[in-house]
C-alpha cells in the first residue's frame, strides 16, 4: 500500500506557519511512500470561516514549493476536498451509525444542557453531556423528530474499557472511555462537526497517515471510537509537538506574526523558512544544519521527532535567512528583490553594482531600502562640529582631486588624514555620516565609487 497523507487546514483566516510545518512533514511521508498528498478544507466551522482563507492557504503553500497531488484546486479520485461540499455523505454515515446503536438523537436543550453543567461543576464534576437522550425509545424519537423538534446526533461512547492510541512519537497513549464525552456528531444546522467529518473522510479519501498537531491528541481516541463504530481499519496518528515562543507560551497571533505569507512579505526567503521550519522538532540524521527541503523530503522520518515542543527562535530564522540570501548569486538576488523590495525611486540600473555591497549585509530582503536608500535619496545632513566641519573640506578638497578608484580614494584620504595627525576614526564617521547619512552603511569607498564624484562632492558641501 502507498502512502497517502492530507492536511485539513480550516479556513479561519491567515495560513498559519504550523500549517507549514505539519505539511511538510506530511509531504516528505507521502513522497516517500510513493503516495498523495492531499488537501482538504475543513469548513464545517460556519461561525470561523473567513472568506479568501483558502486561496490563502494555496498561495502559501506555492510559495513554500510544496506541491499537493489532490485538493479542491486540483481535484482528485475522492472529490470534492471541501466538506462543506460533502455534508450528505457525512449525514449518511451519522444515519448509518444511528441504526447500528452506535450513535444516537439528542433533543435536549440548550438550557438543560447548561443546568447539567452547571450541576455537574458544583458537584467538582467534570462537565460532559449526562446521556439523557441515550436511552430514548424508539417511538420517543419518532414523536420528536415528528414534531420537528432540533436535535443533534452523539457518538454512543462505551461506558468502559480503554482506547489505545499506537503513536509512533508518543508510544501508546491510552484513555478511559469512562472519560470520553458522547461527543456530538451531527449539530443542530445539520452541519457535522469536526469529528465526524474527519473521520468520514480521512477513510473515504484512504489516508494511511495522519500526522497533525498534538493539540489533535485529545481527540484521537473519538476519532478511534468512530473507526470501531463503522468497522474501518484506522489509520496510523502521529502527534507533533507544537510549535512555542522563547518563553514556552504557545504561538498565538498576538505574539509573532504567525503567517506564512508575513514571512514572505517581510522579505524572509523559502528555502530560509523550510530549513528552520524542518528542525523544529527534529534533527537530521548526519546532524546538518544546512540542507534544502528536497534533501528533508528524503531524510524526514517520524523516529526522530522529539516530543519537547520546538522554539520559533527568530534569531535563528535571521540567520538561516541571511545564509540563503548570501547563496544567491547576484542576478538571483536581484529577481528576488524585484518581488517589491525594491522602491520605486531606486533606478533599476543601480542594481547590479549594489549586489556586491549589500548581500552580505541584508537579513532579510526588507532590509534592501535602509541599506541603499542614500545611493538614490539625499540624505539630510546633521548637525557637525566644528572640527568635524573641518575634516570635511580636507575631504572635500582630496576627493575633487585623487583618481577615482579605491586605491585612489583610500591612499590619498589616509595620507592627509595622517599629514593632519589625525585619527583615522573621527575622520572617516564624519565621511560616512556625511555622504551616506548613515553611522553604519555598505563599504564606504565603494559606495562612493558607485555615487560618483560629482554627487560625493555635492554631499560634502
Ligand atoms: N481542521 C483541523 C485543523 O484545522 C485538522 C486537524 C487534523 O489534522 O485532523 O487543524
């Protein structure tokens, strides 16, 4: 048998980085099973759907090069990828389950249900649905749904025993089924909920893995419960550990900016995020730092998934990124900038003699503008000392008249600087802050070089 793995991103909004790093995880299992990957949106969340968040979720992953072999865009044997478009299958099997005893009507309202909470909380219970319903007859469920009253449909979750989830990261995990709430299946809209929905289709769809958040792992002994009820083989789950901030918390949205396509935005490059986003949580096996999401692709195996959650280390995503961009080469760079990172006053033709001077400089490709803006802004000129002012037209008077090269600049500067008795420090601050406007810049003679005398003397005055 093949391999054949899914994400289920629901459509609330942003693509969320952790959708990233379960995806790839996810792709690298089927790809080297030979399998699919697959796609599959879960709208059965009418209240969080947010419209665009799927063209947003595609538009991520194209960015990242993750490639899906069915989904909604694509299409596939076990379409449509949507749930919302699948509600009458979902309504089938709960009707199925409902003959079988396995799952029942629930008519009970919503204030009952909150004065069973409300009872069971002052009697330190744990709050769960007290099966009211679960021993209706027959004809009481008739007369009800007669009479048009709302319902839902729960799971009948067995009074006793144990379910044991096989985790290939946890080991085995088992829960009381004593614990397992008889968890709704069908809501009152007619929509199911998650449960059902991903149970029916990661079956229907002949997902083998599924590997998703550990958040997810309350949830599996349902989902296992629902796999006995129809009499279905499940398939393997495997828990990764979610992704934290430095100090433990979890990645909400406030904290970080969580989305992918914000990374992308703020000038972070693929092939960076790939490889920091594969060692969260994992390591490869010759110990590398530095590889290519084809090489994880490969090498990318569940045993060496650890079960301590992985840091968003934003240093280390600045550095990965820098890496990368140091790797281009200067036409690479030049193509990845023009993606909007390049401002519009900034003359095209400037491009190639700047690469030199920035690339080793840039930590992310937003950095472009701070970096070379004085070569096509006048920068505005601060205040100077008195002896500050001074240094400048010795400047001034050497540069209108030294060999316009580096080692026309350099010897001819340095010469002066030392027939003075001055410094070379003071000396060359006040340069620098004069023509670029800047205490930190690119290499100062060179970008004189590229402004051209005329300009660097225009700025000394
Ligand atoms: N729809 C769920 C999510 O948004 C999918 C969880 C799963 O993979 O089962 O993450």
């Amino acid at each position: 048998m093949t391999t054949r793995t899914r994400i289920a991103p629901s459509p609330t909004g942003i693509a969320h980085l952790g959708t990233a790093y379960i995806a790839m995880r996810n792709l690298a299992l089927a790809r080297q099973g030979k399998g699919q990957f697959l796609i599959r949106i879960e709208d059965t969340d009418r209240e969080r759907y947010v419209e665009g968040a799927v063209a947003v979720i595609f538009d991520a992953m194209k960015w990242l090069g993750y490639t899906h072999d069915e989904g909604p865009d694509l299409g596939g044997p076990h379409a449509p990828y949507t749930q919302s478009e699948r509600l009458d299958i979902y309504q089938k099997y709960a009707k199925e389950l409902v003959i079988n005893k396995h799952a029942y009507y629930c008519f009970c309202t919503k204030e009952r249900l909150e004065k069973v909470r409300q009872s069971q909380l002052k009697a330190k219970q744990l709050p769960r649905y007290d099966g009211h319903c679960r021993t209706l007859t027959d004809s009481d469920i008739q007369t009800n749904l007669q009479s048009n009253l709302p319902f839902v449909i729960r799971l009948a979750v067995p009074k006793d025993g144990v379910t044991i989830c096989h985790d290939p990261i946890r080991g085995e995990v088992a829960f009381e089924n004593a614990g397992i709430d008889d968890q709704v299946l069908i809501k009152s809209d007619g929509y199911p909920t998650y449960h059902l929905a991903v149970v029916v289709d990661d079956h229907l769809m002949e997902i083998t893995h599924v590997v998703r958040g550990e958040e997810w792992l309350s949830s599996t002994p349902k989902h296992l419960l629902l796999y006995a009820a129809f009499g279905w083989e499940p398939p393997v789950f495997a828990h990764l550990p979610v992704i934290r901030n430095k100090d433990k918390s979890k990645m909400s949205k406030r904290k970080n900016d969580v989305s992918i396509l914000s990374h992308r935005d703020r000038g972070y490059l693929p092939e960076a995020l790939n490889n920091f986003m594969a060692l969260m949580g994992w390591s490869h096996l010759e110990g590398k730092e530095i590889f290519s999401l084809k090489e994880f692709l490969e090498v990318f195996s569940l045993d060496r998934v650890t079960k301590t959650a992985p840091i968003y280390d934003l240093d280390k995503l600045n550095y990965y990124n820098g890496y990368y961009i140091r790797a281009l080469s200067d036409e690479e760079l030049i193509q990845r900038l023009q993606s909007g990172f390049i401002p519009a006053d900034c003359p095209i033709d400037l491009l190639p003699a700047l690469m030199p001077l920035v690339k080793s400089r840039l930590t992310t490709l937003r950095d472009f503008e701070s970096l070379t803006d004085f070569f096509y802004r006048t920068p505005t000129s601060p205040e100077f000392s008195e002896e500050e002012q001074i240094y400048l037209s010795v400047a001034k008077e050497v540069l209108s008249a030294c060999d316009w090269t580096k080692e026309g600049i350099e010897t001819k500067l340095v010469e002066s600087v030392k027939a003075k008795g001055w410094k070379n420090g003071p000396f060359f601050a006040a340069l620098r802050l004069a023509i670029t406007g800047k205490k930190v810049s690119p290499p100062l003679t060179e970008s004189m070089i590229i402004l051209g005398r005329d300009v660097v003397l225009e700025r000394l005055k």
